[in-house]
C-alpha cells in the first residue's frame, strides 16, 4: 500500500518522478480548460475521498482539480458532519471508506490521526497537513523552484519565523532531495530536532540561528509562513517575538539578485511578509499555489502505482 504521510513514504527517488510527471502534465495542458481531462485520463473511475478537520482553500480544490485532470472525481467531506465527528473511529472510518474510494486525503490535528488511518485503510492515505508535516505543500515548493531554473542539489533555502509544520516537511525534503536549509526563528520556536537530525542525516547542512540577515545572506529562496498555525493560540508573546523575522525589502536584499520568495498561503501580509515583497517581482507565490495541482497530481499517480 502506497500511502503518502511524510516526504519519505516515497523517497528521493519517487519525488523526482513526480516532479518530471508534473512538468511533463503541467506543459502538455497549458492553454487547456482546466476541468479538461488529460489525454490518457490515467485516474479514470477513481474516486479520492477528502476528510477536512481543518479549514482549507488550495488543498480541497487542487485535490479536486487533481482528481478531475487526472480523470477521476473527488468528494469533501468536513469531519463535523461526518460520524467521525460523533466519535465513530478513525479505524471504522478507514475501513468503511476503503470499501467505497478508491484514496483518502486527509487533514487533521494530531499526526497520530492519519498513521491510524493508514493503518487500517486498504487504499491509499495521503496526509494534506497535520500539526506535524505538510508534505504535498512542499512537493510544490519543489516543482515552483525547479520552474525557476534552480536545480535542488546544493540549493540554500532560508526559512523564517515559526518552526511549523511546513518547515518540517521542507527539512524532510532537505534530507531526501539534497538542498540545504538556514533556519531563523525566535528562542522557544525552532523545529522539532528530529526533522533537523533527518535533513543532517541525508547529507543536508542545516543551520539554526536567531539572526534572520545572516540565514538571509545569499539565500535562493526565501520561504515564511503565517506566525499562528491553525490550531494555534494567537499568542500577544509569540506574535511580538516573531517581529524582527518579517521577510520585508530589507532582507530580501541580503539574498541572491535572483532569489525567489515562498509561502504556502494563505498569507498575513504585513506580518510575516511586507507588502512590498509579497507583491513583488521576486515573489512566486501564486505559480507556488497553482503548482499544488500539478504536484497533487503526480501524488495521486504515485499513490495508484502508476508513475
Ligand atoms: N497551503 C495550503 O495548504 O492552503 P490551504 O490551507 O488553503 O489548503
Ligand atoms: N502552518 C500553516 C499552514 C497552512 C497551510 C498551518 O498549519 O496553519
């Protein structure tokens, strides 16, 4: 069973696959309806099933889209209306839905969630973010970089803010694709040290410090997310404590002339990110948010033992 909870379900490998497959589909239907299947339809009569216990924007409809391109269909199903959300089982949920669809998407709260799902499921279980890791987020990140014409291996990606789960899965992919990562967050915020330990482990150079100029300097990327992850206490110390990371014309002018900036979206312009650099020439974020189907596609490919 392929299911994909963390970047390493799949591996180096498989997520370079993906990233060629995604190209390739993403080029091949470039001025097309984008409800329009593509031409081999590879996903016909596959329905994915996505259970929503969080909000979401780009996930439920790139998924959907994905499904719809792929040449199959998908389904929302929002946990407060589900029995889920009476208290029937994750275990009964999977192996009910396993019996009806053809994979499961999920986003939920507590990673412990989605293994269970797994574990009892016979399709496919893809993770579309838990408190822990965020991995069809970045295969994005991943795609929207190489469209930039930056080849990953040696690559020097600069996160700023809160240590989230997006930068867990960017660390993950650090260890697996070769890229390095510097790490600029407030004391008390940093990532969990095992997904720092996974990216040193993999060959990646990671480096935390609390200066946000010195992880800037001669970055590629630039990459932040929101200060408050859903879920999260909006925090008055947390909020003040990540001021002095707000990616802003200032930082971005310690990076590479032709660095690029990231975010996962959606964004709070005016903390995490100034106007000026959210609006920016060098900001790719809405290729970034496109990027999500094509990327989401190459999952669902994956996942079918079809790429
Ligand atoms: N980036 C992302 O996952 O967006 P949504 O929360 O809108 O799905
Ligand atoms: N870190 C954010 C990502 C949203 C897509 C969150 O978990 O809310």
């Amino acid at each position: 069973m392929k299911h994909f909870l963390d970047l390493s379900d799949a591996g180096g490998d498989a997520i370079a696959a993906m990233l060629n497959d995604a190209q390739d589909r993403k080029a091949a239907r470039a001025s097309w309806p984008k409800g329009k299947a593509d031409a081999d339809a590879p996903l016909a009569g596959h329905v994915l099933a996505m259970i929503f216990e969080k909000s979401s924007t780009r996930t439920r409809v790139s998924f959907d889209m994905a499904m719809r391109q792929l040449g199959g269909s998908a389904m929302v199903m929002d946990s407060g209306n589900m029995q889920l959300g009476r208290g029937e089982t994750v275990a009964d949920t999977a192996r009910v839905l396993s019996r009806m669809v053809d994979a499961i998407m999920i986003r939920t709260d507590d990673h412990a969630k989605i293994e269970e799902m797994a574990k009892h499921a016979t399709v496919p279980v893809i993770n579309g973010l838990t408190d822990r890791s965020h991995p069809c987020q970045i295969v994005a990140d991943l795609l929207t970089v190489i469209e930039q014409g930056k080849a990953l291996p040696g690559l020097e990606i600069a996160w700023f803010g809160d240590g989230n789960n997006v930068l867990h899965s960017i660390l993950e992919a650090a260890s697996l694709m070769k890229f390095n990562v510097r790490i600029a967050t407030p004391a008390g915020y940093e990532p969990e040290a095992e997904f720092v330990e996974m990216a040193r482990k993999g060959g990646a150079t990671v480096t935390l410090t609390q200066d946000a100029g010195e992880a800037a300097d001669g970055a590629d990327v630039i990459v932040t997310d929101t200060w408050v992850s859903m879920g999260q206490d909006h925090a008055h110390n947390k909020i003040a404590a990540m001021a002095p990371y707000q990616v802003n014309a200032a930082l971005m002018a310690r990076a590479k002339p032709d660095a690029k900036f990231l975010h996962c979206l959606p964004a709070h312009v005016g903390d995490e990110v100034s106007e000026s650099v959210f609006e920016g020439s060098q900001s790719v974020v809405f290729d970034e948010a496109e990027n999500r189907i094509h990327a989401q596609k190459s999952i669902l490919l994956w996942c079918a033992g079809k790429l």
